[in-house]
C-alpha cells in the first residue's frame, strides 16, 4: 500500500480498514545531537478500539515510548487516522494488539518502541500527577520576547556554589508549524551544577510563546540551549504537553537516563 502525504493541516477521511502505511514518519531536527542527550517520548493515545474474535467492539489506553535516537517520529495527526484504521479489525486478544502496534511504530520510527496497552479494569490506576520541582510561575517578571532567546539564560552572578535543583513551569506554550495551533505544557527541569537564574529561566520558556516546531523538537531546543548557555554537570528537561485529539506526547531528555528518571515504571516489557 501507497504511503500517505502528511495529513497535518488536511481535510481526512477516516479509514475503514486496518493501514500500517497511514503512519506518517518525521525525520528528527536534533538527531545529530543525540550523543549530548538520551530520552524518550511518551505516547499516551486514548481512543483505542477493535474488535474481538467475536466482532464485539473493546477499547484501551495506549501508551507508546519512541526513543530520543530513532531515526524518525510520528506525526500525531497520521497515528490517530492509523488507531482509528484498527476499528474494524478483528484482533484476538490485547496482546496481539499490543505486538502489532508495536510492530508498525519501530517500523515507521526505525526504532524499538515499547507499547504498554492498557485495559478498562486498569483505567482507575492512571491519574494526572503533578510534576516535581519548585514552581517558578509566580515570580514577577517583565518580558516581550516570545520568540525562543537563548541569551536570555544566564546563571546566578553571586553563587559559585554548585547545586542540584528540579524546577517546574506550566507556561510552556508553543505551536504547531503547519496549523499554528496552540501546544501547550508544564515542563521540569532538573541539573546539577551553577545555580541558574529563575527569573531567566521562566522568561526564556515564556520565549516559546510564538514559537512554530514539533513538541519533540521543542524539547531537545530548551534542553540544548540550557546546556549550552549554563553549563551544568547534568540536565533533564521533560515535558508534559496537554492532550489534543485524543493524544498527548510527552518528551523527555537527558545527560544520563539513570541519575533522575521522571517516566519510570510506565512500561513493563511489550511481550507481556
């Protein structure tokens, strides 16, 4: 079957048949920085249907983890026309399932994804958790740049003592690049190193306010210019990006994956 042009920013008519080929890759913006960092994407998809061996309809939660190194990522609107090409199809039981998403997004990606499918006896366990870290929203600040500015990151002039500190924001805003939509999103970050000016900090995200790129790209730009303008030891940036269409994704980057890891235990192994 024929690949399918970016559906992002075009009328669609929705699939009545099961399509792998629906799932639109994106090559990487950052890729040739990936010795700096590691991470991973968190894919939350929440409109997940099939039937079942009888042809009765079931449902669940999909959770998708797209590593930071894969040559590609997918296109949102492009997984939900592919999810929504899985309606009529007949699939034996969730473990077929989850092996034949699991398939086609390391297929797409060209990477090994892990798909977590969660059932509805298990929706009772996913909750909405506040990021840790010392939220920085409330500091008084005057700013007009809502463009990114990396020069607006600076450490603390006065403390020459290194620290590790987790901060959080829920001002991230950027936007879509092909239908200027609004993405919005709490962000942490957490390094150890020079004590990083809030004020500069909370301004610099504030700087993505009419910024136009992917949520992944977005992400790996904060993450990158942190550690260019301030320097620390280690640095983790993760962002937790609000639902849209049925889907949320949620990057996360870092210097070292075993220091702090804010998406621990959301995946057990695909076989299972």
């Amino acid at each position: 079957m024929k690949k399918i042009e970016n559906p992002l920013g075009k009328q669609t008519n929705y699939p009545l048949e099961y399509n792998p080929n629906l799932l639109f890759p994106l090559e990487r913006k950052y890729l040739k920085n990936n010795k700096i960092f590691k991470g991973f994407d968190i894919w939350n998809a929440y409109e997940i249907s099939w039937l079942n061996k009888t042809g009765k309809p079931e449902i669940a939660i999909g959770r998708f983890q797209i590593p930071a190194n894969s040559k590609y990522i997918i296109e949102s609107k492009s997984l939900k026309i592919y999810l929504n090409s899985l309606n009529q199809k007949k699939i034996d039981n969730h473990s077929d399932l989850t092996n034949l998403i699991c398939n086609d997004l390391s297929s797409s990606t060209n990477s090994d994804v892990l798909v977590n499918i969660i059932m509805p006896q298990d929706f009772k366990k996913i909750y909405i958790q506040e990021l840790d870290g010392l939220c920085i929203d409330n500091l008084q600040i005057k700013t007009d740049i809502y463009n990114p500015d990396p020069n607006l990151l600076e450490n603390e002039k006065t403390n020459k003592t290194k620290i590790t500190e987790t901060l959080m924001s829920r001002l991230l805003k950027s936007n879509c690049p092909i239908t200027m939509q609004p993405d919005w999103a709490s962000i942490q970050i957490r390094y150890r190193g020079f004590k990083i000016n809030h004020e500069s900090i909370l301004k610099y995200i504030i700087s993505y306010r009419n910024h136009a790129e992917y949520h992944e790209n977005c992400i790996e730009k904060i993450f990158l210019d942190i550690y260019e303008q301030c320097k620390p030891d280690y640095l983790s940036v993760y962002g937790k990006y609000t639902r849209r269409g049925g889907i949320d994704i949620n990057p996360w980057r870092s210097t070292d994956l075993e220091e702090y890891n804010p998406v621990r235990n959301l995946f057990r192994s695909t076989r299972q």
